[in-house]
C-alpha cells in the first residue's frame, strides 16, 4: 500500500481517493473530513476557505455551461 504524501500539492478529490482506497488498521472512515483537515493543518483555515469557494465557482461554471 502506497503511503500518502503531505509533499506537493495533491488536490481535494485525489487525497480523497488515496484516503479511501485504505484498507486494514489505517482505513479511514470519512476520507474527506480527514482531506479537509490535512488542508487545513497545511494551508491555514483561510487559505482552504479560499480554495474551497474557487472549487464551487469551478463547479458552478462547469454545471451553467453543461446547462447551455
């Protein structure tokens, strides 16, 4: 099993995936609180603030032009 690295920039949905694809003693029950809370401890909680509105201003814009 491959380990996950706190090096580099990983994003959300990726760490998430590593996260959950963990099996045995270090599975993880929330893979996305547990995202949430490495960003936090590695960026600030401003910064993830930030990051987490550009995400849904991406999702938003994906889902108007999809709309279209």
């Amino acid at each position: 099993m491959k380990a996950v690295k706190r090096t580099g920039n990983v994003g959300f949905k990726s760490l998430t995936r590593q996260l959950a694809s963990r099996r045995g003693k270090r599975a993880v029950s929330d893979p996305k609180a547990l995202a949430a809370f490495i960003g936090r401890q590695k960026y600030g909680a401003a910064a993830m603030a930030k990051k987490a509105a550009a995400g849904r201003r991406a999702v938003s814009k994906k889902a108007k032009a999809k709309a279209k």
